[in-house]
C-alpha cells in the first residue's frame, strides 16, 4: 500500500513538473528551462504566435508583444520665451521582428518600454520642444515632430525598436499666447492670398503683352509689304462699288494729277523701319513674358480660418495639380 501511494505522489510531482508553454498571436515567446532546485534558467528557443511547445519538461515562456503600439506621454514645459504649453506626445513603437531573445536579455523583456524608452524620449521631447517660441510650437508642429523623430531613430538605431512615428497633439496655450497665434496664421495666410493675387495678375499681364507684341508683328508685316499701286487698286474697287448702289452718292475728291481722273489716294509717306536693336530688344520681351505666359495658374490659397490654437496643427495637404494655361502663339 506505501509502495503505491509513493507512485501516485511521484506521478503527480512529475505531472507538475510538466507544462505546456503557449504563445499567442502576434507575439513571440522566449522560451526557457527552470530546473527544480539548484541551477540556472536556460535558454531555449524562439517562438511566433500563434504557437505551442506541447507538453515538455520544466519549460516556460515570456511573451513579448511585437505588434506595433502608440504609446502616450504628457507634458507641461516652459518653452524659449517662458510661456506655459502643454500637449502629448503619442509615439508608434515596434520590436523588430525575430528579437524577442535580444529583447527579453537586454532590454527588460515585455517591460522594455518602462525601462528603457519611456525616459529617453521623454527627455528628447524636452530638448527639442523648448527650442521654440510658444507660437513656433504651434505654427511649426510638423517642423518639431520631424526633430524628435530624428533623435529617437538616432537613439535607438541598431537595436530591435523601430520609432515608426510621432505625432503632437492636444496643445494648449495661455490665452494671451492663443490670441497672438491666431493673429500670427491669419497674417500668414493673407500673404498668401496676396502672393496668389500677384502671381494671377503677373500671369495675365505678360498673356496681354504677348498679344500685343503680335497684333505689332502683323501690323509690321501689312505695312512693309503694302505696294501703292494695290492701294490704289482696292480704292478704285471700292469706288465702283459705290457708283453701282442703288443710293447713289455724288463724291468730290482730289484728283490724281497724272489726269488719269481717278481719285489721290494718299501712299506715300515714311515708313518706320524697325532697326536690329529695335528687334532684339522685341525678340527679349517676347522670351521674357513667353516664359511668365507659360507658367501655370497658381492655386487659389485656402479661405478657412485660422485654427484654434488649442487643436494641433496638421501638415499642410499636398496641393492639387493645377492644369498648364497653354502659352499665347506669337
């Protein structure tokens, strides 16, 4: 009877002493062995989620979670000019693929955020933030995201975290400092409306000269090709037109005095002919306000209002593209 009671005691140590080891999707386990009394924990193996070791020896896991996550920190700093903001900082954080023994070794296992990120970053964001002005934080935010991304990439380069992104939001200022931001957008987007209205204007002036410059070249071309006796031809025409109408006309006109008893048509008279200079100087406005024809239409700057300056500001949307006004054919 004692013989089987000490089986049964030894099959249940043995049973306890089993395990099943389990790692659930997008994780990875690190798998180790625990010896009962005396000796050290031991590495493994590494395994991906979904995935079980089955029923084995004295073998347990630690499992890191790789998928990539936003991590979230306050802050309430002074900034260059000695004014109050506050915002957050939402970081998106992923473990290499691959690294959980590196991650579980090195860098606290599925706590590796708290131990090891956690205040580098915090400290990153107050270097760079306090750089700026209260306005600049807001005006700029793309400019200071793009700074703390740079230096936490730098930071953590050849380890097993990848800085996916950073965003700011949530800023908030003094009221005094809101008030100064909103005054500082609008400003800035009248400029623009100005610089469209510029641009706009400078494209129809230089349309208007090319115009002009041509209605010059054909009047040029008529006047330099013009012979009298076609001049005369063409009264002479115009004439017998009229002395055919049913409402006949009685004219008096000078006559021409070779006594042919046409009408004098007045063709003679200086020409003015344009000199080499006269059409270089032609040939370089042309050039000129073909290239300022050619541009295309600026886009028409953005009519909304300025944003409030406790919302933060999101990065200016890439421009649609405007279609090319076709240049004016001399």
């Amino acid at each position: 009877m004692s013989a089987l009671k000490a089986s049964v005691v030894l099959l249940l140590l043995v049973a306890a002493a089993c395990t099943n080891p389990e790692v659930p999707q997008g994780h990875e386990g690190y798998i180790y062995y625990r010896p009962i009394l005396f000796g050290q924990l031991e590495y493994r193996e590494s395994l991906r989620g979904p995935a079980t070791t089955g029923v084995s020896w004295r073998l347990y896991t630690e499992n890191v979670d790789m998928r990539a996550k936003s991590y979230k920190e306050d802050f309430e700093l002074l900034t260059s000019d000695n004014l109050s903001v506050s915002f957050e900082v939402n970081t998106r954080i992923k473990l290499k693929d691959g690294s959980v023994k590196e991650v579980v070794e090195q860098w606290g296992g599925k706590d590796w955020y708290e131990w090891n990120v956690k205040e580098p970053l915090r400290t990153i964001v107050r270097e760079q933030v306090t750089r700026f002005s209260a306005t600049a934080i807001q005006v700029e935010t793309p400019v200071v995201r793009e700074l703390i991304a740079e230096k936490l990439g730098a930071k953590f380069d050849g380890s097993p975290i990848m800085i996916e992104s950073v965003d700011i939001g949530q800023i908030q200022f003094p009221s005094e400092v809101a008030e100064a931001i909103s005054r500082k957008i609008a400003k800035k987007q009248e400029l623009e409306r100005q610089e469209y209205v510029l641009a706009k204007a400078t494209k129809e002036a230089a349309i208007r000269v090319l115009e002009a410059l041509r209605v010059a070249k054909q009047q040029q071309i008529i006047s330099s090709t013009l012979d009298p006796l076609y001049v005369q031809q063409r009264a002479v025409q115009v004439y017998r037109a009229i002395g055919a109408s049913s409402n006949r006309t009685v004219l008096v006109l000078p006559n021409m005095p070779e006594g042919t008893g046409l009408p004098q048509v007045l063709t003679e008279g200086k020409r003015k002919t344009l000199t080499p200079d006269d059409e270089k100087l032609l040939a370089e406005m042309e050039a000129r306000y073909m290239q300022e024809a050619r541009k295309p239409a600026p886009d028409e700057p953005p009519t909304t209002d300025a944003p409030a300056p406790d919302a933060p500001v999101a990065p200016p949307a890439a421009p649609a593209p405007s279609t090319p006004t076709p240049p004016v054919a001399p």
